[in-house]
C-alpha cells in the first residue's frame, strides 16, 4: 500500500511537471510533503520522478509506438503520465515485474482517468510488457 501511495506522489509531481507549473525538485517536494510518506517510499518517489524525466524520450516513443492512433499530445495528462511511470518501472527497474507495474497503473488509471483510462492504460502497458518480454527470451542462449 505504501508504494501504491508513493505511485500517486510520483504522478502527481508528474502531472506538474508535464503541465509546465512547477520545477521538478519543487514538484517532488510539494507531492512528499501533501503524501506525508516515509523515507524508504519517499527515496522511491524521488526514483520514478527522476527516472521517468530521465528517460522521457524513450519512454515517450514506446508508448507512442503501441498508440498509433493517439499522440501523446491528444492524451489526457493523467493517461500519459500514468503510462509514463509504468513504462519507465517495467524497463528500468527489473525488481520490479511487469505484471505489478501494470496493476499499479490500472488502478491509477482507475482513480484518476476517465472512465475508459484503465482499458486504455493497460493495452498499451501489455503490448510494452510482452515486446519486452520476447525481447530477452530472444537474447537468451540455446
């Protein structure tokens, strides 16, 4: 539950952020103070906020690869920087399986998004979750 919360932390500096209000550092800053989360959620928060600017490009054109028909500009804030998080836990941190990524961002795309979010969210994240998953069971050895 307590990553659940640093998830919304996380997406709430990410909403931010993405709609050009506040500085990254100060995004985090306000998002951990309004979430009151611990250290060990907050150094987790502070990870994905910092993980996903990092990373943005190459987030942004794998969510766009496996959204053809909607820019990420015509999608909705919350959608697209759900997305984000997920993406950036499901190529970067391999602790992390896929499958908990997902559910986490379905269910932010639940509280958050419309009432079509979740659907949206969680084709997109499948189709992220397989390539990737066929990918290394390509590189393995025979």
């Amino acid at each position: 539950m307590e990553r659940r919360r640093a998830r919304e932390a996380a997406l709430q500096a990410l909403f931010g952020i993405d709609l050009g209000h506040t500085r990254p550092e100060l995004a985090v800053r306000h998002a951990l103070e309004v979430s009151e989360l611990g250290e060990p959620s907050a150094a987790f928060v502070e990870q994905l906020v910092r993980g996903v600017l990092a990373h943005r490009e190459e987030i942004d054109a794998r969510i766009q690869r496996f959204s053809p028909e909607w820019s990420l500009e015509r999608m909705a804030n919350v959608d697209r920087n759900v997305l984000r998080l997920a993406v950036f836990e499901i190529l970067h941190l391999p602790d992390m399986p896929p499958s908990v990524s997902i559910n986490e961002a379905v269910e932010l795309a639940k509280k958050y998004g419309d009432k079509d979010s979740s659907r949206f969210v969680n084709g997109i994240l499948g189709q992220v979750a397989r390539e990737l998953a066929a990918g290394r069971e390509g590189t393995e050895p025979e």
